[in-house]
C-alpha cells in the first residue's frame, strides 16, 4: 500500500476515533489547550493594545517587544520553562500564550491607530467622555482588526499547541511525536493532517462570523 | 454671548496661536473667522468647546466661565460641525444625528423621533436615516453633520470649516442652506473659514486673523469691505473687494421698466413685427425669460422656437447688483432681465440705471 492509501485507512478506521487515546479525545485536548491559551493571550494583550491605541502612549515599546516575542523559539520556551517549573502544562501554556500576545497587541494597536482623528475629535467635541469615545467609537471602529488579530493567534495557536505532546501531554501532537519515535510515517502524517485540518476549519468559522459582524463595513 | 478676555494660546512647542484675544460674539448671528492657516481662528473656535484650553484668560458663555462645566458637560450643550463631517462610520445616519440626545439619556426612542425630524430639517429624504456615512455624497454627509450638532437643539454651534472639502456648487447649495436654517433658528454660530468669499456670503460679522494669532478687525461684511482696517485686510479681501460689496447689494431699490418681448411660440413674423433693434427678448409660454432672440438669425424659419437663443438669467429683488451688473456686461443688449419671485418676466435694468445706482450708494 502506498503512503497516501495508508494514510486514509489510518484516518478512517473507527479504531482510531475512538477511546481515550482515539482521535476524538485528542481532538478535544488540542481545542482545550489552543482556545484557554488564546483567552489568556487576549485577557493580557487586548487591555494592552487598547490603552497605547486610545492614548498612544507605550507604542513604540509594545511594538519592539512584539516583534521580539514574535522572534522568539516557542520550543525554547517550553524547555526553558518546563526546566524551571518541572514536569506540568504550564511550561506549554506559558510559551502558547506568549505566541499569542504579539499578533493581538499589534492588531489591537494597528486598529485604534487606524481611527480618524477626525472622528475621534467629533466624538470629544461631541460630549463623548474618553471611556465613551473608546467604547463607542473607537473600539467598534477597531473591531475588525482586533477580530483580524485574534484569528490569527488563535491558528497560530492550533498549530504549534502539538508542542504539548513534546513534554509528554495531549493533543493532535501525540501522534506526530509518537510516530516519530516509532518510525510510523502514516501517523506522523495523519497527525500533520489533522492539525492542518483544524487550523483551516477553525480560521474558516472565524472568517465567516467577521464577515457577518462586519458586513456593513467599507473594508 | 460667548465672550473672550485677554486670551492668549501658546503651545508646548512654543508658537502662539492666539495672542491676547478679547471680543464678544454677537447672539443670534453668525460670526466668520476667517484668515491663512496658522492663524490662530481653529484654535480661537476650539477654546469655546474646550478641545483647547487657554493658556491664559477667561472664555465665557451666556456670562459663565467654560471651565465651570466638566469638559464633556459643556460640549454636549454647543453644537459641533467639523471638515469632512467626521461622522462615525459604524453607526447609521440616524443614530449619528442621535449621538447628542443619546449622550444626554433621551432614551433610545426619543433620540431616534428627534433624529428623524432633523432629517427633513437639513434637507435630507428619510430613508437616507437607515444608511451609512460611506454611501453618502459629500454634500450629503456634511447635512448629516449639521443635523447632528443641532439634534439637542443648542443654542450655540461651531463650525470648523464645514464645507472645506465639498465642490463649489455643492457648497453653495450648503451655503443656502445654512442661510435658510439660520433665518429659522437664530442660534449663535462661529463659523470658521480660509475662503473669505464664504464669509462675505454667510456672515452677520467677520473676524479677521493675522499669524501669529492676532485678531485685526471685527465687522459686519459691507463695513469691512467698504473701510478695511489695514493693507493686510485689504490684501486678504482681495482685489476684487469693490465687487464683493456689490455682491452685498439686492435689486430691491433698482428700477426697472417694461421690456418687448415675444413668447418662443410665436412665428418669426411676429417676432420681427417686435423687433425694434436686431435683439429681442424671447419668454417661454409661461412667461419666464428663455433668452435672447438675434432677429438677423431668423432668416428661412417659420417660427422662433428653432432659433439659438443667448442665454440670459432673470434676476429677482433679492439678487445682487453685483449680478445685475454681471448680466449687463453678458447680454448683447447690455439689460438686466428682471422676475418676480415665480421667475416670471417684469421688465428690465438698462446698464446705465445699474451703473447710476451703484456710484449712487459711493
């Protein structure tokens, strides 16, 4: 059999589904992991974003550091936390929501910049207060970038949450790192196929909720 | 009614953009300043609002110091039109005219009846409430603009340069309308403009603002025009500040006498039986002047309404001396076609009656 026909006998079989080590459970696992990581990541970044974005104060800071979070190895992350902290989930959560914070602090801050001063003018000129201004107007205004920058952490997120499996926990990961470790290439490609999968389909549903929420936009 | 003393705005980066400011704007009327950017009249408007504090010196309105309100209290009692609009792109026409009324805790309903009513108020048809800024003209969005600011009905509205970014007929149109609202409403405007033409047009009394902050001369249009203080405002009124006067001046006291003149569906017989000269005036079946008929043209035709006709505009009472005189110069016969209010033909204006009465008022 060749590797492809493998690989849809390896998906398909209901074997695999099933059970507390079947796709479906890790399935589970790698959603738990990537969407608690990603609420951490927007509870820090967006408040962040939001505050130097309505009062451009700590820009040029938040961007460096961004770029510099951006820059850095999550699997270097994880070891280095995970030898601090010992054996638990943390060290794999700590490195998915510094993934995270980058693309939604930038996003955030790209958006309130990208608000008019014009319109921020009427809105104080109108009687607006500064919670009321960035409530009403500038964060709606924002709304789509910042949804933009959770998309993108949130796929970023799916696809490197297979390091949880790397220090021996859950998720689509495990059959990478195990098939890599047993040599079975049809896992190690059935696991690559299901976190694509699922990084596709869930940056899909998000794209089509934007359209949705923002189908009265210009852009 | 808003009152300045002594008012000096510097900047941190150290430029004096309004130098020592005192002067109190009329109630009831608009007020234009005007001058080159730079000149300190934004930031003069601004300090009214608080989008500016001074840097020295009260500003009052109706005898109360603006710093006794919290900032957005007192913004929500002045009416604000600025460039561009700067409405709010994510809410409806409607709920934009709302924002004030919302702000105040009208409630929902209210604030909406009361933005529906200001529609019509700016000329505006009603289903335009449920679209967004973006699917609006220019001239569109700046009414919306206007009819947000007077949504709380304030007695007091700023206006930054409203009509900068729309075309000239469109701004006349605007101009017009602001005119009309105004004879209406009688709020107490400070309107902000470079283009002196406009304040000319729109103006009770015009400021005018020299750089560095200093406000030369305040006066009713026909006095600054007529008695400017200074070469600088001589300069800024340009050289045309003789004409912009007559732009200042109605018909109302010009005379005018009766004129020939054959409808464009007589035949060309009649026309020439008319005619006393080789021009004569041809008005359409209900009585409005359609231009001037050239007898010599009419050669080989039967009737007149075939023939090119000179274009001509009959102008009411309420028109300008300054266009009568423009018409004198324009039409071949050297008359100013006059109407009543319907645009039906009374008579005309020779040049030299136009003429005698303008070194008349000298």
């Amino acid at each position: 059999m060749d590797l492809l026909s493998k690989l849809v006998a390896w998906l398909t079989s209901a074997g695999q589904w099933a059970g507390s080590e079947g796709i479906a459970q890790r399935l589970f696992e790698h959603v738990e992991y990537s969407l608690l990581s990603t609420l951490v990541a927007a509870l820090i970044a967006l408040p962040i974003g939001l505050f130097i974005g309505h009062t451009g104060r700590g820009a040029f800071l938040a961007i460096n550091l961004s770029g510099f979070g951006r820059a850095l190895p999550t699997v270097g992350i994880v070891t280095l936390v995970f030898l601090v902290s010992g054996l638990s989930m943390t060290p794999v959560y700590i490195s998915l929501v510094a993934l995270a914070i980058p693309s939604i602090v930038t996003n955030t801050y790209a958006g309130m910049a990208a608000v008019e001063a014009d319109t921020k003018d009427a809105a104080r000129g109108m009687g607006m207060t500064g919670l009321q201004s960035l409530w009403r107007v500038e964060v709606p205004l924002a709304a789509p970038l910042i949804m933009t920058g959770l998309r993108l952490a949130t796929v970023q997120v799916i696809a490197t949450a297979t390091i949880a499996a790397y220090v021996s926990f859950g998720g689509l990961g495990r059959y990478i790192f195990d098939g890599l470790a047993q040599r079975d290439l049809t896992q190690v490609m059935g696991g690559a196929v299901l976190v694509a999968a699922l990084a596709v389909a869930v940056d899909l549903i998000l794209a089509g909720i934007h359209r949705v929420l923002f189908r009265h936009r210009l852009t | 009614m808003i009152r300045f003393e002594s008012v000096t705005k510097r900047f941190a980066n150290g430029t004096t953009a309004v130098d020592d400011l005192s002067v109190e704007f009329l109630e009831g009327g608009i007020t234009v300043l005007v001058g080159s950017s730079g000149c300190g009249k934004t930031t003069t408007l601004r300090m009214i609002n608080r989008l500016v504090d001074p840097t020295s010196g009260t500003v009052s309105l109706g005898g109360r110091d603006v710093r006794e309100l919290p900032a957005a209290q007192l913004r929500r009692g002045i009416g604000y039109v600025i460039q561009q609009a700067g409405l709010f792109p994510h809410r409806t026409v409607l709920d934009n005219i709302a924002t004030v009324p919302t702000l105040l805790g009208w409630g929902r309903r209210k604030a909406r009846a009361r933005a529906a009513e200001l529609l019509e108020v700016v000329g505006l048809a009603a289903e335009s409430g449920k679209r967004y800024p973006h699917q609006l003209s220019g001239g569109q969005q700046q009414r919306v603009g206007v009819a947000r600011a007077l949504a709380a009905d304030p007695p007091v509205l700023l206006m930054d340069e409203p009509f900068g970014a729309v075309d000239p007929v469109v701004r006349t149109l605007l101009q017009d309308e602001l005119i009309r609202l105004q004879a209406e409403l009688r709020k107490t405007i400070v309107f902000v403009t470079h283009d002196i033409d406009e304040a000319v047009r729109l103006g009770d009394r015009i400021a005018i603002f020299r750089t560095g902050g200093h406000m030369v001369q305040i006066a009713p249009p026909a006095e600054l025009l007529a008695r400017p203080a200074d070469d600088f405002v001589a300069g800024f009124l340009g050289a045309e500040r003789g004409l912009k006067l007559l732009s200042l001046i109605s018909l109302q006291d010009v005379p005018y006498e009766p004129i020939a003149a054959v409808r464009t569906t007589d035949t060309a017989a009649q026309a020439r039986a008319e005619a006393t000269g080789r021009w004569l005036l041809a008005v359409s079946p209900d009585g409005k002047p359609a231009g001037w008929l050239d007898v010599h043209a009419l050669d080989g035709s039967d009737s007149i309404g075939q023939a090119a006709l000179t274009p001509v505009r009959g102008l009411t009472d309420a028109d300008s001396l300054l266009s009568a005189l423009n018409e004198t110069v324009s039409s071949p016969t050297g008359m100013a076609v006059r109407v009543d209010a319907a645009g039906v033909l009374v008579g005309a204006s020779r040049d030299d009656v136009v003429h005698a009465h303008q070194r008349s008022l000298a």
